[in-house]
C-alpha cells in the first residue's frame, strides 16, 4: 500500500524549509509526507508546482497505480490552464507570455473554469473507482465549491484556502508553511482514515 498525491505547489511544499523555491522538488515536510507517516505507508508525491487542474487529471490518468494504493487529490486553483505538446506547457495568470495572455483575455470565464474542474473531479473519481481504488478530492480553496446535478464527488470538508490564511507562510515564499502543511495532513487523516 502507498499513498500517491497529485496537486500543484500546495501538493509540492513549494516555499518549504529543504526545497525553498526550487519547483522540481517536493519537500518532506509538505502535506503528503505528513499524511504519509500518519497512514504509516510509502508516498509518492506527484505534485507538480504551477499545475492546472487540466495537468493534474492527465497525470492521474497516466499513473501506473496499484490496486492498493491511496489516492489524494489536493485540486488545484482555477485560473490555469496547460498545453499538451512535446511538454506540458502551463498558462497560469502570472506568466507574461504571449499565450497566457490570450488565453485570458478571450477564454477565461470563472463559470467555464468551475465547469472544468468539477468535471475532471468527476473524470478521476469515475476511473480510480472504477478500478476500485481508494480516492479522495479537496480543493485549493472550498470556495471553488459549485452545485451541478451531475457532480457527486464526495469532497473532503479540509479548507486549504482558509489553511493558507491562518497559518504562517513558508520561510521563501507565499505558500503555506510547515504548520499549514501539519494541519492540512491531519485533517485529511480524520476525514479518511476509516475508510482506508
């Protein structure tokens, strides 16, 4: 049994202690590490720092997963995106390039981008419980919550956005500290630990 996590830089510990700003390299002291040695298995750590929620769902997709391997998801923001060519090229509203520009000045909706990510949570669900593994899915901020009829993904309760917000950032950058990663792990481990 090991635990595989996908998820952008709040899945990486971009920012952290031992990884500083270096995008390439998941830190042990991010969330996934934590909730690693609280389920007392392996990690594979599959976050990728400035991934959308489109780069997350292909990368679940083609995991080479175990049947008894644990699945969590921590979604990423809403407003990115990727391009699949030779390389995944991510357009994300900090970059200056000339895609990234037009992507949102002339396809960027809040509603399409809700739209989308609620649908590749329901994707992933749909395939990893097909092959009856166990998967569970949070967002980067319960804010992204939406209703649609057709959604029925049970999300978990845990808030990184009101995490983030409480908590010290990390020593180089932005991003959750070492305490917020602790507090997101431990919550995820009460909402999931009777089911695996």
């Amino acid at each position: 049994m090991k635990l595989v996590t996908f998820g952008c830089s709040l899945t990486v510990g971009y920012g952290l202690d031992d990884v500083g700003i270096n995008p390439k390299v998941c830190s042990q002291f991010s969330w996934p590490s934590k909730l690693g040695k609280l389920i007392d298995c392996n990690i594979d750590n599959q976050g990728v720092s400035g991934a959308s929620n489109k780069e997350i769902h292909w990368n679940v997709l083609n995991y080479n997963f175990d049947k008894s391997d644990i699945v969590v998801i921590l979604w990423s923001h809403k407003d990115r995106w990727c391009i699949h060519n030779k390389n995944v090229e991510q357009v994300n509203a900090w970059n200056k390039d000339r895609k990234s520009k037009m992507f949102f000045k002339f396809l960027h909706t809040d509603k399409d981008m809700s739209i989308d990510l609620h649908t590749r949570i329901q994707s992933v669900s749909n395939y990893l419980d097909k092959q009856n593994i166990k998967n569970f899915h949070a967002y980067a901020d319960n804010d992204y919550k939406e209703y649609f009829t057709w959604f029925d993904v049970k999300m978990l309760d845990v808030d990184m956005g009101k995490i983030r917000r409480t908590y010290p950032k990390a020593k180089y950058d932005h991003h959750p500290g070492i305490e917020a990663h602790d507090v997101f792990a431990n919550i995820v481990y009460k909402e999931i630990k009777e089911y695996i």
